[in-house]
C-alpha cells in the first residue's frame, strides 16, 4: 500500500524531499531501500568467496545472485515481524527465493555486523564517490567562478563586525572555496578509509576458522569482491573511528556552509547590501510586508547545520561498545543518511543560489568610502615603526582621536605634520600611494586569488576524471 508522503514524519521525507527532483538519487545510498540492497551485496560477496574457496558451486553463487534482484524492503520488514532481527529477517527473504542446494551458504559463518557494518562502509564509500563528491564539486565551481570574477572587486574587510582592511570580494571567495575543497579532500580520505569485516561474532573469526586454516585471507576474499578493505582487527563490528571520521567529514563540510551562509546574509543586510538573493517574480519575502526580500536560502543553510551539527556527539559516544559489543550504536546509527542528505540539500540550495548571486560593487565601494580615511591608520603606524619611531602605534592612535575631534583627514594632519615628515621621507612611490590612497593597499588579495582558484581547478581535476570514468 502507497504511504502518503504527508504522513511522513521527518521533514527530509516531505517538506524537502518533494522540493527536490532528484531527490531519488539520495535514495540510492541512504534511504531503507539502499539498506537492503547493500546488505544483499555483501551476503552476494559471501557467497562468492564461499565458491572461490570450493565449499559451493557456481550454481549457488547464481541463484543467490538471482535472489537478491527479487528481495523488497517490504518482505523483509513483515519477516523481521516474525524474527524480531532484522538480518535474519533478510536471511531468509534470501534463503525462500533459492534450492535447498543453495540455502545453507547464504551467511555461513557470518554474524550480522559482518553484514550490517560492511554495507554501511560500502554505501557510504560510494555515495561519496558517485554523489557527495559531484555534489560539492558543483558548488565549489560556482564559488570559483564568483571569485575570478570579482578578484579585483574592493571590499572593505570586516573583523568583529567593523569595518578593517580593504581587501576584494573574490579574495573572500577564495577563501571559501579553499575552505570547502580542503574538506572535500578529507570527506573522500574518510570515505574511503571506511573498513568491512568477516570476522565472526567476537572478531576472531571461530567460524570461518572451522573451515579455513587462514579465515583473514577468506574475509580478503570478500571484501575485495565488495572493494573494501577489512579492519585490521574487529571485534562484532567494525571499530567505531572510522565512522565517526567519515561523519565528522560530512558535519565539518555543512560547518563550511553555514559560515558562509551567515557571512553573506549578514552582507545582504538592508544597511549593507553588498550581495543579494535573486528573487522570483512570484516570490513573496514577507506574509504581511510584501516590500520583504529575506536571504531565505542562507537562512535554511545555518538552521540545516544547527539541527545536524550537535549530532556528531552521538557519533563520539557510538565509539564506546561493551566488550565485544552491545547494541546502543544499533539505533543511532541509521541516522547518518539523515546528516548526509541535510548536507547535500543544502549543497544543492546553495549552487542555486550561487548561480544567480547578485554582487553590487557599487555598494562595496560605498561601504568602502564610508571608512577610507581610518584605513591608512594601520600602514602609517608600521612605517613610522619601521623608520624608527619610538611609540608609532600610541602616536597614530592619538592622530585618530585629533581627525575626529577636528573633523579633518587623517591623512591631511599627517602631511601638514612636520614631527612625521622626517620619518615619511624615506617612503618609496609605492609606499606612499598604498599610505595616501587607501583603495590601493589590498595586499596581495588579487593575486592570492588566482592563485587559489588556479591550484584548486587543477587538483579537483582528479575527482572529475574519477566520476567521468
């Protein structure tokens, strides 16, 4: 019987889900569905490197093969009714599709999280590698275009919330784009270091043992069939770091993107507004101020990030198992697709919104000239100290206060001050315009920016190839 999505509880399963045309490429790795599906290869792999090894025939190997194409959630939940064990449950959805022949190899000498954590390694690897990572990448190429484009674009610098240093809208980029590519490479590290076992209810492998005088080699056997590789020891299951990397991965990304969300709602502030949204021609900002254009898209990004962040602790306290294993990871741990589809939600929204991102460099420049006589303040005071000015900072600090209080340019009472003169003459032309011409002394932001962009566009040329091929 078809479930209402409306019926659905959590607002992945509805209120975003139906936003999203592909949101049946998410099902492919972290919906119940994928579960079972992955499951079934590992209880496939197992039987293959059961045949390899002589204890079955190819006969076997294709009738599970065969099986698994016809096993549905649905069956084995109603089974799981009866077994009150989920894998067991899958066992014998398996087991009822094939001859007696094939019946007793299906999960010989396996115990569940021989099954259970091996598939979670194997779906989380590949949806890395087919989706999370073409995903980002998307992103990150929209982020990289924002920052060539608007390299030489001056902005004023901002640091606790006041106006600093002029530096350029596309080094801000740059630095984001840095940010997120330096993360992708970690997600795709943890990604693949992500490990299966076939070492039996204690990890020592005591039924494997019984048929094979080197059970480790046979668990090889399998989880190169699945391109995986074993833990190097387990106990039940697979030791809890290398998922609580991968996840750590997945939250950091989402960290990544809601400080960027912020940082750009706060510059789309009506006093700002620096970028914009692009907004429908539908579009309604306000129920009741039809003027409202709000940054509801970075909005979502950091209330995505707040409900997904905390639950890294979960994933810190699923390290802990008593002895060779308990169950209080059993629950908590179906909900890592829960984070990776947050993450990928906003990923997408993001591309969306990066696409269209209004950058109103008139407005930087404004902004910019609201402050630009205080921005010669820092380079006065260090080539004052580098001439040999005894307390340069104190004496530039007090230069402030007096343009303030006189309502004159700093940079004025610099020139007509024959105490400074003696320390500025040694300025060379180049010093001088960057002190007297404040849109000038933006260090070397322009070029660091295409430094960036150009470094990063050829490394992540190599998940490019990886997805094309």
């Amino acid at each position: 019987m078809k479930r209402d999505v409306f019926k659905n509880i959590s607002p992945l399963d509805h209120r975003y889900s139906l936003r999203k045309d592909n949101f049946a490429d998410y099902s492919e790795y972290f919906s119940e569905e994928a579960v079972i599906k992955y499951q079934c290869q590992v209880e496939l792999a197992l039987v293959k490197a059961l045949e390899q090894r002589c204890l079955c025939s190819q006969k076997v190997v294709d009738e599970v093969e065969a099986a698994i194409q016809e096993v549905e959630v649905g069956e084995v939940y109603q089974e799981e009714k009866k077994t009150k064990h989920n894998i067991r449950a899958l066992v014998n959805c398996i087991r009822n599709k094939v001859s007696d022949e094939a019946k007793p190899f299906i999960h010989l000498s396996a115990t569940s999280y021989d099954i259970v954590d091996t598939a979670n390694s194997l779906r989380y690897k590949e949806a890395t590698e087919k989706l999370l990572t073409s995903k980002i990448i998307n992103l990150l190429d929209e982020w990289l275009r924002i920052a060539e484009e608007e390299k030489e674009t001056l902005q004023m610098g901002r640091t606790h919330g006041q106006h600093a240093e002029p530096i350029t809208f596309g080094f801000v980029m740059a630095n984001y784009c840095h940010r997120l590519k330096e993360r992708l490479d970690r997600l795709y590290e943890s990604a693949q270091n992500l490990k299966g076992k076939m070492s039996g209810a204690v990890g020592a492998y005591n039924a494997s043992n019984l048929f094979f005088t080197e059970p480790d080699e046979f668990e090889k056997d399998v989880l190169t069939e699945l391109g995986l590789e074993a833990a190097p020891v387990s106990s039940q299951i697979v030791p809890g770091e290398y998922m609580v990397d991968f996840v750590h991965s997945l939250i950091s990304i989402y960290g990544v993107l809601a400080d960027f969300s912020d940082d750009m709602r706060h510059l789309q502030r009506t006093e700002i507004g620096e970028v914009g949204e692009y907004f429908e021609k539908d579009q309604v900002g306000s129920s009741t101020m039809p003027h409202k254009r709000n940054p509801i898209n970075y909005e979502n990004v950091k209330s995505m990030w707040k409900e997904f962040m905390p639950r890294i602790i979960t994933y810190y306290q699923d390290q802990l198992s008593e002895h060779q294993r308990d169950l209080t990871n059993s629950a908590s741990g179906r909900f890592i697709p829960e984070i990776a589809t947050g993450l990928l939600l906003s990923v997408d929204r993001l591309k969306r919104v990066s696409e269209k991102m209004q950058v109103d460099q008139k407005e930087m420049f404004a902004n910019f000239n609201q402050t630009r006589e205080t921005v010669i303040a820092e380079p006065l005071y260090i080539v004052l100290a580098a001439a040999g000015h005894p307390d340069a900072h104190e004496k530039v600090r007090k230069l402030t206060l007096q343009a303030e209080e006189e309502g004159k340019k700093l940079k004025r009472i610099v020139k007509e001050s024959d105490e400074l003169e003696t320390y500025l003459n040694d300025l060379d032309d180049r010093q001088r315009k960057m002190l007297f011409n404040p849109e000038l002394y933006t260090g070397i932001a322009k070029r660091k920016t295409e430094e960036i962009v150009d470094d990063i566009r050829k490394n992540i040329r190599r998940y490019k190839n990886a997805l094309e091929n």
